[in-house]
C-alpha cells in the first residue's frame, strides 16, 4: 500500500508514491473461490487485509509527518508469486487494461472527526 505525494517520494512503476505498509493475505475468507479452484496454489488465501491508521500518515497543511490532515491518493501494487507486479484500481474490467488501476482518493480530517478509542 502506497500514497501518492509530492515530498519523500520514490518512482515505483511509473507512480511516485511513498510506501505505507503490506497488506497480509488472510486464508479462509473466501471458501466460495477456494471451492471453485481448489487445485490453485493458495487458493484459500485470495483474500488480502490491510490496516490503516489514518493519525499516522502525514498532517500536510502543518507539514508534520503525523496528524492525518490531508488529500491523499492511496495506491495498491500487487505482485504474483512469479514477481509480476500490477497496480489495483476501484474499477473492475473483465480483462486486465488501463482503466482499471484508478487509484482511490481520500481525505484526511483529524482534527475535527470524533475520537473513538483515545482523547485529545
């Protein structure tokens, strides 16, 4: 998992992004695919999770490294187990193409969302 940024960043297959963190592949969350191609390696670990805490990546308007104030465009790189890599997108195409790796955009308010599990 990466974000695109203007500072720190490093050139990855054409998107200059800086690097967050790996997502794990969590077997047993899809039985439905693992029934459908049993004979595929690691059929029961389709399924991948990543956690992102959003205080920990970067308040841009104080160009603090932490504070989760921001726009940011989050990208996913995912790689084979031959090392071919290929960035996911939100759009879905039945064959793989360009317009199916559109990165997703959040935005970051920190400072004002309410605080679930600590205080100010």
């Amino acid at each position: 998992m990466a974000f695109e940024s203007a500072a720190n960043c490093q050139t990855v297959n054409g998107a200059q992004v800086v690097w967050v963190g790996d997502a794990t592949l969590v077997p047993g969350m899809r039985p439905d695919i693992d029934a459908i191609y049993p004979s595929y390696p690691q059929s029961n670990r389709v399924q991948w999770g990543f956690v992102l805490w959003a205080h920990m990546l970067p308040h841009v308007p104080n160009a603090q490294i932490f504070g989760g104030q921001a726009t940011l465009t989050l990208r996913v790189l995912a790689e084979d187990m031959e090392g071919h890599q290929r960035w996911l997108g939100r759009n879905f195409a039945p064959f793989p193409t360009d317009s199916d790796q559109v990165p997703t955009t959040i935005t970051l308010a920190n400072k004002t969302i309410a605080k679930l599990f600590w205080g100010d």
